[in-house]
C-alpha cells in the first residue's frame, strides 16, 4: 500500500489548482484523472478578476495573462440594434486585473499542468477511483489502472475534483440536492468561411433565448453557445456533452438570431444537459469536495470553472498546515472550508440562477424582455455602458470580489480593535504601499504562498515569528501600532489595533501555524 499527504482525484481546473495550493504551501500531493486524455474541447472561457488574483502566489498568472484577451469586447444584438460593450480596462481600482479574460479552459488546464510538473507532481492519467473511505487516522483509496491494475493509497486527505458525478461525493454520503433545468446548452465549433466584418464576442437576443458566438473555437474560428428548450431529461449525464447537433439544426439557430451568414464548416457540437445541485457538506471527515463535485450551475456569468479555482485555493493551504497535525488541532481549521464556501457557493447558485433564467427561459417575461423590451433600451444603453462603475460593479459581482468569510471561526479581530482596516474574512484589496522604498502594489508584495503579517508602521513584532510559512511586511505609508494577518488565499484572517500577543498567537494556532513552528 502506498502513501501520500494529499491525493487528489480529478485533474481539470479545479483539481490542478488544488495541487498546485497544497504542494505550494508543502504537501505532497498525488493527482489521479481517469481520463487517459485532457478533456476535449474545453467548455469554460472566461477568467474573472478574482479567480486570475488568488492564482497570481501560485506564479502562473503571467503564463495565463499571455494566452488570454485580457481587453475583449462584445457586440449585443439586441432587434435591429448593435451595442458594443468594452470589458477590458474596468473601474476597479482595488485589483491588479481590472478585466474580464477571455481563455480556453483547455489553456488553464495546460498551465497549471505544467506549473505542477515544474514542481516534480505529473498527472496520473488513465487511474481510476474505485472507492474511497474514510478510516479515522486515515482515508483508504482504491485505484484502478487502464492495464486493470489495483492499488491501496494511504491518505490523510482525498479532494474529489471529480466534477458532477463524483465517486468520492457518493463515497462519502455528501448528498446532492437540486434539479435539472428544462433547457439545454448548444455548443458547437464552426467557421463561417469569413469574418462577415465581425470582430469580438457576438450576443444575440431572441425570444427563444442568447445565442453567443466567442473567436476561441479549438479547431474553428468561432465557439457557438446557445440554449433551447430541452426534449429529453431522463436519464442524462448532465453537465457533460451529449449528442451531436445536426448543422441544419445550428444553421437555423444561426439564421434565428440575423447574423446572416452561412456554416461552412463544423468541427464538433454537442447537447449539453443542464442542472444547478449543490452537494449537503463538502467536508466528511478526511473527504472533500471541491468544484463540479460541490456545486454545478448553469453556464450564465461563467462561474463554473471560477468557482472551482477558488474552492482548490480555499482548500489547499488548510490541508497542506494540517496534514501533519491531528485533530482537534486542526478540526477548526479544516470545517472552516464547507463553512466558508458553501455560503459562496449558494450566493453564487442564486446569481446564476436569476441569470440564466432571464437569458434562458421561455417563459412569457423573460421572452417578452428579450425580444421587445432590450431592442426598446437599446438607443440608451451606449449611455449606461458609458457608466463605468456601473459596469465595474456588475464585474465585481460576477467575480466574487465581494464574497467575504466574516463569520467563519478563522476570522478574529484583537483588542484594541484596528479601526480603518479590512474585516475579519474580508478580501484584502489591492493598494499602493510602501515598505521603505518606491512605493509598490500591495497583492505584488504578496504575491507568493503563505501568511503575510501587515505591520503599520509603528507595530511592535508582538510575537516571535520564525516559521517558513509566514512572511512580515512593515508598510511605512501606513501610521498606527496596529498588523493585519492575511491568509494564503488574500483574506484578512486576524486585524487587531495593537500588539495583541495572546490572540495573535492564537490566531496562528487555530490556522496551524504556531508562533514558533
């Protein structure tokens, strides 16, 4: 029987990034995909401001920043009117990435790969989770390999990233409440033999729904993504691409929104059954759930692959302090995960739901506000998306900046309370400081894994800090006795006003991170 620290079954977005928080922050880590190949062709394809920030310790924002349009714009066809949104260079000052990116989910896949492999962890492919159970001082794993082969793993902690139909959610008992949608997704990759003078992500509204085209096809220019009302339910593997849809069925959705151009060639389509479940914990006792294995909403905002990322940043430095520790020490800390992003997780559920039914559904309003009343608001929306703290708001709601863990038990405020500062569980924003010299971005001087302490200028040290995991920073810019300690995914974990000892050290404790480790 084998061993690691960490094994983490599934190796898309999610799971990669899962590895990629543990082994930064010093687990070892195993990553098991029972796919012997990358999942092809993607369907994710934007990266929001937040996600592209809690990845930025992990040194692979610049490697994704390179294959992404980081300024991508969109034309809304809305009747006879054409609106051009910008969604590059927005109102958010507080963030080093101010932008939406358009990027093939396939091309964060290849990233992170790599990001892993530089790190000596290479994805098992083809390996396969038979079943997994929890055993008190252990969890005991059971693989199956593409020649059939059986291995026992020995692991503190397995993370199903396994998506929708996770094996380690049904190990685990975690439950999966929720209910299917009565539309599908249409997703297809096709070339019309010519630009036909478009440029950018094209969103068409029509009474039966949105239909996008985005120019981040695989093997076609052009990525189509459409709903319909779904003719069949029972019985389906949602989440997945199903069957393929014939190209008179695409051409006539083509021909539905006015575009007025012709498919000369498809590469691929699918039917994509949809659902919105979300599972009953994400934590049972050395089992986790992260991703699509945890929650899975439909397309509308693009949370899906988002989502995960966080969840894996949320979760991977709690098990890599923790895997040498035995509860209670860590139990805390480790049920601080289901307690913080089961709350994000349901916010984010409402969001897309609100959303998709008014893009999606066929029911007579959303119908009516698509095909009469958005082409009637057309002639003013120039002027609304000339607003751009509109814009930037609606960015920031979409991207989670504002989630915050206020009432988790990781969050604590010190006495004298520092007043002026980020809450407990806050994001921490982005800022211009200075810690002596030029002044400097705050999330750059923080841009690598671990605990950063924030002393104001006048802080004392009120503990003997000397572990690899925590890193003090003295901004000079900053007049006052009081520290902020930040946690490895940018959240404020403890602020106090003076040099709280006692409740520092406690903080430090309750995260696994001693004052003297």
């Amino acid at each position: 029987m084998s061993a690691v620290e960490v094994l983490v079954v599934g190796a898309g977005t999610t799971g990669l990034a899962l590895a990629l928080q543990a082994h930064s922050h010093g687990a070892g880590v195993r990553v098991v995909e029972k796919r012997p190949e990358p999942f092809r062709p993607s369907r994710a394809l934007i990266l929001h401001p937040r996600t592209l920030e809690v990845l930025r310790p992990l040194g692979v924002t610049e490697a994704l920043l390179d294959l992404a349009d980081t300024a991508p714009t969109a034309d809304l066809h809305l009747g006879s009117h054409i609106v051009t949104a910008g969604l590059g260079d927005l109102e958010l000052p507080d963030t080093a990435f101010p932008h939406l990116s358009l990027v093939r989910q396939t091309d964060v896949e290849s990233v992170l790969t790599r990001a892993l492999a530089g790190r000596g962890v290479v994805v098992e492919r083809g390996v396969e989770l038979v079943s997994v159970r929890d055993e008190g001082r252990m969890a005991r794993a059971v693989l199956r390999s593409a020649d059939g082969g059986i291995e026992e793993v020995r692991s503190p902690f397995v993370v199903g990233c396994d998506g929708p139909a996770s094996t380690v959610r049904a190990c685990a008992g975690a439950g999966w409440h929720g209910r299917p949608y009565t539309e599908e997704a249409v997703l297809a990759d096709i070339d019309f033999g010519g630009s036909h003078g478009v440029e950018g992500a094209q969103v068409f509204a029509g009474r039966d729904g949105l239909l996008f085209l985005f120019p981040l096809g695989e093997q076609a220019p052009w990525r189509l993504l459409a709903t319909r009302a779904s003719a069949d339910r029972a019985g389906r593997d949602f989440g997945q691409p199903g069957p393929p849809v014939p190209r008179a069925e695409l051409q006539r959705l083509v021909d539905d929104a006015g575009l007025g151009a012709h498919i000369e060639h498809l590469v691929w389509s699918a039917r994509v059954p949809l659902q919105c479940r979300l599972a009953r914990r994400f934590r049972k006792g050395r089992l986790f759930l992260a991703g699509d294995a945890a929650h899975t909403y439909s397309p509308a905002t693009g949370q899906g692959m988002n989502a995960g990322i966080q969840d894996a940043v949320n979760l991977g430095w709690k098990l890599a302090f923790a895997v040498d520790r035995q509860e209670p020490r860590t139990g805390v800390l480790l049920d601080s995960y289901d307690g913080e992003r089961r709350p994000a997780a349901r916010g984010r559920m409402l969001l897309t739901h609100t959303a998709f039914w008014a893009e999606a559904s066929t029911g007579r309003i959303p119908s009516w506000a698509r095909a009469v009343a958005a082409p009637l608001a057309a002639p003013v929306l120039p002027t609304v998306l000339d607003r751009r703290r509109l814009v930037a708001e609606a960015v920031r709601l979409i991207s989670q900046l504002r989630v915050n863990y206020r009432r988790s038990p990781l969050s604590v405020d010190g006495t004298p309370r520092l007043r002026g500062a980020p809450r407990p569980g806050d994001r921490l924003p982005d800022a211009t400081v200075s810690t002596g010299g030029p002044p400097r971005r705050l999330h750059g001087l923080l841009a690598r894994p671990g605990v950063h302490l924030l002393l104001q200028r006048d802080a004392d040290m009120p503990v003997d800090v000397v572990s690899p995991r925590v890193t003090v920073l003295r901004l000079t810019n900053s007049p006052g006795r009081g520290l902020l300690a930040v946690r490895p995914d940018g959240h404020v974990g403890f602020r106090c006003g003076g040099a709280d000892a006692a409740a520092l050290s406690g903080w430090l404790s309750l995260v696994a991170v001693a004052a003297a480790d």
